[in-house]
C-alpha cells in the first residue's frame, strides 16, 4: 500500500469517527451505493497497476513457450522411461517370489 493510500484510508477513519454509523433502512438503501464505489475505484486502481507492469516482447514469449514445450516433451519421455524400468524391475521381482 502506497503513502498517499495509507494517508487517505487515516483522513477517512478520522472523518468517520465522529459520525454514527447508519441503520434500519439507510444503510440497506446505501449499500448498492457504497459497492458501486467500491468496485470503481477497485478498477480504476487495477487500471493504474497494469499500467505499470512491464510485457515480455513478442520473440522473448515466442522462445520461452518453445522451452516450456521442449522441457515438457523431455520430461514426458524421461518419465515414461523410468515408468517402463520400474514396472519389468517390479513385474520380474513379484513373478519370482510366488
């Protein structure tokens, strides 16, 4: 949470503090109200966090999506391997003990 944010959230705390809080009808008839603005400024802020985010270029997601394919392809063989190992080593041990 940023400066400004922690200072705005205190500057709302001490402006509600002396207010009470609204029952019986006001409040069920402010909800949809407070949530509309709560959900605004939920987007307007993930709109600003985008803005900072820095994208991969185009040939770098192109080369790493080529390594997460050629890594899976490898382990898939590998494990596959070590599976058909496994199993004879495992069927070969259970014929002979019966």
């Amino acid at each position: 949470m940023a400066v400004a944010d922690v200072e705005k959230t205190e500057k709302a705390a001490k402006a509600e503090e002396g207010k009470a809080a609204p029952g019986g009808l006001a409040g069920v008839l402010g909800w949809p109200a407070r949530k509309l603005a709560e959900a605004r400024a939920f987007l307007l802020e993930v709109r600003s966090e985008l803005k900072k985010v820095t994208w991969p270029a185009r040939k770098e997601v192109y080369s790493t999506t080529l390594v997460v394919i050629a890594t899976s392809i490898f382990f898939g063989f590998y494990l596959w391997g070590l599976d058909l190992v496994f199993s004879r080593v495992l069927s070969l041990a259970f014929k002979r003990q019966f």
